[in-house]
C-alpha cells in the first residue's frame, strides 16, 4: 500500500466544511452516518454510524456489533483511493488472506478504489484487539459532516491524514497525561468507598482499575519511553490498593478476632488469585507486544 501524502487538518477544515458534535456525559463526540467495511474481513454494512472521542473511535454497523478502534493502535487514516485500499500481496502477513477487492463488493466499495479520491470516503488501518491488522472503510453520507470526523481522528489519533504512526518514536505526552488522569479518577473513587468502609463495593472498581491499567500498559508497550508511563499507572493503581489494604486493616482492629480472622483469610486468598492472575498476565503481555510490534512494522511496508 503506498503512503498518501500527509493533508493538514487546517486545510481539511476548509476544504470539507464544518464539525458537528454530540453531547456526551464525559466528553464531546463527533458522529456521522453512512456506510462501513472491514476489508480484510470482506464484512460490509450499507447502514453504519462512526463516532469519534478522544479516546475511543467505533463503528456501529446496524447489522452486527460495534467496532471499537483505540486512537493510539490506529497506524494511519487517509483518504480512500487505489493506493490507499490495495495491501503487498507479497508479505507474509496478508498470505493467508484473500485479496479481499477480487471478491464480490459493494459498489460503493468499488467506487472507493477508484484513482480519485473523495472528500466524503476514507480509510483506517489499524491493530484489533488481537493485536491483528485491520483496515476499515467509511463512507460519509452528509458530505458537509467528514470535515469533523477528520478533525476529529486527528486529535484523538495524534496523526495527519496520510501520516503513519512511527511506533519507534516516544510515546505522546497527551497520551500519557490523558491515561494518568484516568487511573486518578478511578483511584479517587476507590479511596472514597475504602474511606466509607464499603470495601465490597470496592473490590469490583479496584479490579476494573487494575484492568485498565494491564490493558492500557499492554496498548502502549509498542512505544519508545512507554515504561515510564506503565509504571506510574501501575503505582496509581498499587497506592489505591495499598490504602484499601490499611483501611481494611484498621477496621479489622475494630471488630472481634473470630471475625478479623475470617476476613484475613479471605484477603490473603485474594492476594494469592491477584498474584496468579498478574503472572499469567505479564506473560500474556509480553506475548502480545512481540505481536503488536511485528503488526504495525508489516502495516507500515506498504
């Protein structure tokens, strides 16, 4: 696949007209409807809607389930024409995959290979949540909408369309800030329940912190300077465990020791699961940034 040339997003703005944005409870959105494509896939949906925030981009086919995109695995997005859809047959990583523009594919899918590039028409490649390369299509029904969702893919991606992702470059500071200040915000709710002493409804958020962390981790791992990072997120989430472990512990001087036995029993059980679950995950993690990395050198070949 040739490189498209790099467009600025100023330029775009006035080339394609005017951004719409959604409300949303925790951040703006741009949405447009239209039509989708995963070519790789060969899956097509002629009703689809595209909604962009700064940290997520999803798909909504409306005969299948969503797609979401994470901004910081997308490699590129351009403008759809032949250069930008066709993959190198020739590399190992499309062999076992059928030229997906030789099968049967919408006309509209067709239209979009053509050597002229539309305003309304665009690509996105980028890594699955298997670590895997995905290219989706989008077609935009109201023209007049794909200036915001451009705008918006480059503020959430960080790229130009028609940049590629250099993974070898260190990881992007709004990416970081952005990723502490969640990890913050959730530890800030679990400090509150762990102060009320309401450590049952803290265990599921304390998990859910945890999980953001190890997937967020996993995500930027493919990037240069990204263990620092990691270990900020991982010591955000280690304080907020580490408070709810003393406000356990204090009110286990609270109460009777039959109970305080009974409960460190159960703790200590959960320390042992929580340490057999984190061993197997940095295992599963180091797997699966060999992975991403060996995707996104193959994506940017072509």
């Amino acid at each position: 696949m040739k490189r498209a040339g790099a467009i600025g997003v100023a330029a775009l703005t006035t080339l394609l007209g005017y951004t719409t944005y959604l409300p949303s409870a925790e951040a703006a959105a741009t949405a447009a409807k239209g039509k989708c494509g995963l070519l790789l896939e060969q899956s097509y949906n002629d009703r689809c809607t595209i909604v962009v925030k700064k940290d997520s981009i999803t798909l909504l086919p409306k005969s299948s389930g969503s797609i979401r995109i994470l901004p910081q695995l997308v490699s590129y997005f351009s403008l759809a024409d032949k250069s930008t859809l066709k993959v190198d047959e020739s590399l190992a990583l499309y062999q076992n995959i059928r030229p997906w523009w030789l099968g049967g594919v919408p006309g509209w899918v067709k239209k979009a290979m053509s050597s002229k590039q539309n305003r309304h028409q665009f690509v996105i490649g980028y890594l699955n949540q298997d670590f895997e390369p995905s290219m989706a299509l989008f077609e935009v029904n109201d023209a007049g909408k794909a200036s915001g969702i451009f705008l918006e893919l480059a503020k959430a991606t960080g790229l130009r369309t028609g940049e590629y992702r250099d993974i070898n470059k260190a990881i992007d500071p709004r990416l970081k800030r952005s990723l502490v200040h969640d990890a913050n915000r959730q530890a800030k709710r679990v400090a509150g329940m762990c102060t009320s002493r309401m450590f049952d409804d803290a265990e599921p958020v304390l998990e859910k912190l945890d999980t953001f962390v190890y997937n967020r981790s996993n995500e930027i791992s493919i990037f240069r300077g990204s263990e620092a990072t990691t270990s900020k997120l991982e010591q955000i989430a280690g304080d907020a465990r580490d408070y709810c472990e003393k406000e356990f512990k204090r009110e286990l001087a609270e109460i009777d020791a039959a109970r305080r036995a009974r409960l460190e029993a159960i703790r200590r059980k959960e320390a042992q699961r929580r340490a057999a679950a984190a061993a197997a995950r940095a295992r599963a993690a180091e797997a699966a940034r060999l992975k991403a990395r060996s995707a996104f050198d193959m994506l940017a070949s072509y």
